[in-house]
C-alpha cells in the first residue's frame, strides 16, 4: 500500500553508539536507507520553507509541490 511520509528534516540523525558515529536518514532522499547517503543536500538547494514536496520513485526529481 503506498504512503506519503511527511519528513521534515534535512539532514541525518546522529547515533553514537559504537567508535564512530552512525548517521540515519532524516529527509527520506537516502538511497542506502536507512542511513544517511548525503542526499539530504539537495533538501537544503531546491526545497523552501512551507511546502510540502512529493518526488519519483528514484527520490532524485521533484513531481509535485504542495502548500503545508
């Protein structure tokens, strides 16, 4: 069954748990999920403040934007 997830974050959450930190996925543009792949940059470039963003299969293209 598909879902739109709301995610607001634009960047990973830090876990430090063992001897390096382990970043998991906040924006939901990560295709190694659910660890961070550094693709929340493009969150910070092309998305603004308010709207709410729908993207493709692949995560990479904006399809829709929406007001909040």
């Amino acid at each position: 069954m598909p879902r739109y997830v709301r995610l607001e974050a634009d960047g990973p959450y830090r876990i430090d748990p063992q001897d390096k930190p382990v970043f998991v996925c906040g924006c939901g543009l990560s295709k190694n999920m659910p660890f961070c792949d550094g693709a929340h940059k493009a969150c910070k470039t092309s998305e603004q403040p308010g709207k709410t963003y729908v993207y493709d299969e692949k995560r990479e293209n904006i399809v829709e934007e929406r007001d909040e």
